[in-house]
C-alpha cells in the first residue's frame, strides 16, 4: 500500500506540475516581496510584532487605506509565512504574526553593498 501512495503522489507531480503539499517548496522570498499589499503588511509587522488577522487588517484600513477582506490578507499572510518572512504562533484560540528578517538577511549577504570604487 505505501508503495502505491509513493507512485499515486510522483504520478500527480509529474501529471499536474504541482507537489503535494507536505513537499511544496518555499515560496520565492522576491514574489514574496513583489505585492504591495504583502510590502504593506510586513512594514506593519516593524511597527508592532505579533498581530492577529484582525489587527492586520485593522491597521491596513486605518493606516493605510486598503480595504480588502480578511480571506485576501489571510492569504497575503499565509504567501509570507511560505516564503519564511512571517512566523505564526498561536495561543489558545489566536494566531499571532511575527515578522522574521533571516531571509533578507541571506539576500543581504548574498550580494553585499559595496562602497563606490571598490571591486
């Protein structure tokens, strides 16, 4: 049975393009980064760590004018959470939003700033 599963899950890799979820990869860091509103959601994040879905879209419309519904900034958030710029952690029945900068630490690293003149 495990080894029909194993050929079940490959066939529909290979047939749909898409892996299953327990091995989805990572959502680019640069996608990611590429929505406004996403922009918008982890500037908020700086400002005050540790929101809920409720405060984010709280702050968007107060602060910034973007009325969209909280389904749309769920899934902006669960977008960042893939791309590991937003850590989830809950209590009880909650689920707060914590802002991680370790990827952009390893673009930052990647390609450094470097002063005008030098190589």
């Amino acid at each position: 049975m495990v080894a029909s599963v194993r050929v079940w899950t490959s066939d529909l890799a290979r047939l749909t393009g898409k892996q299953p979820l327990a091995y989805r990869r990572r959502v680019d860091v640069f996608k990611a980064l590429a929505d406004s509103t996403r922009r918008t959601i982890l500037d908020e994040l700086v400002d005050r760590d540790g929101q809920t879905l409720f405060e984010v879209c709280n702050r968007l419309i107060t602060k910034h004018g973007i009325d969209s519904s909280r389904q749309a900034i769920s899934q902006h958030l669960d977008v960042l959470e893939e791309a590991g710029l937003v850590m989830v952690r809950r209590q009880g029945r909650y689920k707060f939003h914590d802002l991680n900068t370790a990827p952009l630490s390893e673009i930052a690293e990647r390609w450094p700033i470097r002063e005008r003149g030098d190589p």
